[in-house]
C-alpha cells in the first residue's frame, strides 16, 4: 500500500504523463498545421515565380518584336531611297552627279545588308523565346490547375487542424493548473529540449529516454520513495512503477 507521499508523487507523474501526451498531440498537430501551411505556400510561390518567368520572357519577345518592326521600317525606307535614286539616274546628264548617286546606292544596298543581317538573328532570337514563352505558359497553366486543389485541400486541412489546437489547449490548460509551478515550468523546458520526452520511466536501472544507467543510489531511491528525480545524464523527470503496474 503507498504511503501519503508516494500518493501525491504518484498523482504528480500521472499528471506530468498526461500532460506530456496531450503536449505531444499538440506538437505533432502543431508540426502539421506549419507543414500543410508550407506546402500550399510553397504552390503559390512557385506560381509567382512562374508567371514572373512568363512575364520576363514576354517583355523581351515584345522587346525583340518592336526591334524587328523597327529594322523593317528602316529597310522599307531606305528601299524607297534606293529607287528615288536610280530613277533620277535615269534624268541624271552630269557624270559627276551620277557617280555621286552610284555611290549613295552603293552605301544603302550595304547599310540595308547589314540591316538584313542583324534582322536574321533578330528573328531567330524572337522564335527562340517565342518557344520557351509558350512552354512557360504551358508550364504556368499546368501549375495552376495541380495548386488550386491541392492548395485548397492543404488550407482546409489547415484550419481544422487549428480549431483542434484551440479545443485541446483547454484540457491542457486544465492538467497543468494545478500543478506545482516549479515543476511545470522543468518539465516544459525538457519537452522544448528533448523532443517531447520530458517524463520517461526508470527501468533495470536505465534511463529510457537515454538509454544510460542510472547511479544505484539513485536508482534505489526511485524505487524506495517513488519521488520525482531527474536523470543526471540526460536530466529528464525519471519515475519508477513496480513491473506489476
């Protein structure tokens, strides 16, 4: 039969194992919420750089079209110039004049080749953005139909997941009102610390949260006085129940 003080340590790590499954519920629920919120963030950001990607290649296919319209302009122009120019050769009586007119020709038809030219990898540039644009597109488009379900789902999932947290914070509340303050505040520092192993049993003399043997002294003075004693290895709140329990 326990004693009056083995009683209330016993309460004590009753409650202390309580609250440690109801802080692990918590955690995991916790560690959940923050991964579906990572996830369905991680969808909408990959989005943004998309459409960004999408957005930067159509400025510079733009870019590149108004360049071409441009470099067709001004061979259409100089065309032009080029037949004023042999028209007027035909009206031209002075030799002077004419070689003057045959040598302005001659610098448009090289001006319009170097035009031309430029013009041809212009045009290869357009169609080579032209093509990742519309694979862009075709990648933004795909992205956004796989994201709005699975984002939904996530932040769905999300929320009821904080509405859960909200209840169980009440009964959480509720196991660690009454418990000593000092005691409260030792263990929820080894929870933070160790993973959510704040309170582990002493078996055979081993820790089992550390798997490390604990002094006999110690160990015996689990067993005589059933308090709560922490283990000098790894500091957790160590408790001992008879192997009948």
């Amino acid at each position: 039969m326990p004693t009056a003080n083995e009683a209330l340590a016993d309460n004590e790590i009753d409650r202390l194992a309580a609250l440690q499954e109801v802080d692990r519920r918590l955690k995991d629920q916790r560690d959940r919420m923050t991964l579906l919120v990572s996830e369905a963030d991680g969808y909408e950001l990959e989005i943004t750089r998309q459409r960004e990607q999408v957005g930067q290649l159509t400025t510079e296919r733009d870019t590149l079209e108004s360049r071409r319209a441009a470099m067709d302009r001004q061979l259409e122009v100089a065309g032009g110039k080029i037949r004023d120019n042999r028209m007027r050769m035909n009206r031209v009586r002075n030799a002077t004049e004419l070689l003057a007119l045959q040598r302005e020709i001659d610098l448009s038809k090289e001006a319009n080749q170097q035009v031309e030219e430029e013009l041809l990898r212009v045009m290869e540039l357009v169609e080579g953005l032209s093509a990742q644009l519309a694979a862009a597109q075709e990648a933004l488009q795909q992205l956004e139909e796989q994201a709005e379900a699975a984002v939904a789902s996530r932040r769905a999932e999300a929320e009821a997941l904080r509405q859960e947290l909200e209840a169980e914070r009440g009964n959480r509340e509720a196991l660690a009102a009454g418990m000593d303050p000092s005691l409260r505040s030792k263990y929820e520092q080894l929870f933070e610390r160790r993973g959510g192993h704040a309170v582990v049993a002493a078996r055979n003399g081993i820790c089992s949260g550390c798997r490390m043997q604990i002094p006999p002294q110690l160990y015996n003075e689990l067993q005589k006085y059933r308090d709560i004693r922490q283990c000098p290895n790894c500091h957790r709140i160590l408790y001992w129940r008879p192997a009948a329990e």
